[in-house]
C-alpha cells in the first residue's frame, strides 16, 4: 500500500490557488484609484463614479459647477427620449481645468435627461508623464482620447459620436446633433 504524504500536495494546491488569484486580479476594474502627484494634489485615476466627485477634494469645483450651469430644458427634452438604450463614456482628469469645468455641465444635462449611472461610465485619466491621459485599467486604449474631458455616445458597440474638450454650441445641441446623426 503506498503512502501519500500530504506536504507536496497541500504545496501544490497552495501554488494553484496563488496562481489563480494572481491572474483574476488583473481583470478588475481599478474604481477611485487615489494617488498623490509631486504638488500634493489628490488625483482620481481608473474607473470612477459621480459620487466619488462630490467628495472631498473634488466636491469644490464638481458641486459649484454642477449649481451653476443652466440646462437648455427645450433642447434637453429634444435629447432625452433619443438617450434611451445609449450608454456615454466620459473620460476626464480631476487635474483639469476643462473637465473641472464641463464634467459638472454634463451631469446637470444628463440628471435632467433622467439618464441612469448604469448608462454612464466615467475614467478618469492621469497627467504625469509616465501614464499621461491612461487610466490603470487602460480603458482609453484604442479610443483615441486626445483632449479631456471627452464624452463618446455608444448604441450598443457602434460609437455614435463623441464631444472632445467642449462643445461646439452647447452639450444639448452637440447631443441632440449626435443623437440625430447630423454633421
């Protein structure tokens, strides 16, 4: 009869459960990732939520520009039946200014539109060198983002349209036009 000396079994098993979560890992998505840069400024990086701005330190600049902006309500109207089944990629950093500015915008337009977090998903990008505009899940790859913020609008995989920095007229018109597949 031979013997089976548990050691080198429970050892395998132990390097096979290791391996195992070493490679799931990689798969999930990095959310609210804070690093601090060489300034002391508190970034955002990866995979984040709108709840995450409207805390400290970004609360400051989101709330305030969040209050402050007027939706055009009669373009809005126009845009909200035709935002059902989109689903928007907003990509910004909490570095910049433009985004500072316009994520706010967006999220006052999209919140009267009664448009879902489910629907929209936010990255935001780092600045420094290393991984300037990269999230840690490199969710950006392949997208072209040049300029933050940039908000693409998706019908299932087909990008409809995208908003790069600022909009042209205004986010409801830029919308609407996208959503009715004008130039």
């Amino acid at each position: 009869m031979k013997t089976i000396h548990a050691g080198p079994v429970l050892v395998l098993l132990l390097i096979m459960a290791a391996c195992q979560r070493q490679t799931a890992s990689p798969s999930n998505p990095v959310y609210n990732q804070e690093v601090i840069d060489a300034k002391g400024n508190t970034l955002l990086l990866g995979k984040s939520t709108r709840e995450r701005l409207q805390q400290p330190p970004f609360d400051t600049w989101f709330n305030t520009n969040y209050n402050n902006y007027t939706t055009d309500s009669i373009t809005a109207q126009q845009v909200k039946p035709l935002l059902k089944n989109k689903h928007l990629l907003l990509f910004m950093g909490t570095w910049c200014g433009d985004s500072r500015r316009e994520v706010p915008r967006i999220y006052k337009l999209l919140d009267h539109c009664g448009i879902t977090a489910s629907q929209v998903q936010l990255v935001t990008l780092d600045y420094r060198d290393s991984a300037y505009k990269k999230s840690p899940g490199h969710e950006e790859r392949g997208l072209s983002i040049i300029r933050v913020p940039t908000l693409l609008v998706y019908e299932g995989p087909k990008e409809l349209g995208r908003i790069v920095e600022t909009p042209r007229q205004s986010w409801e018109k830029d919308l609407l036009a996208i959503l009715l597949s004008e130039p």
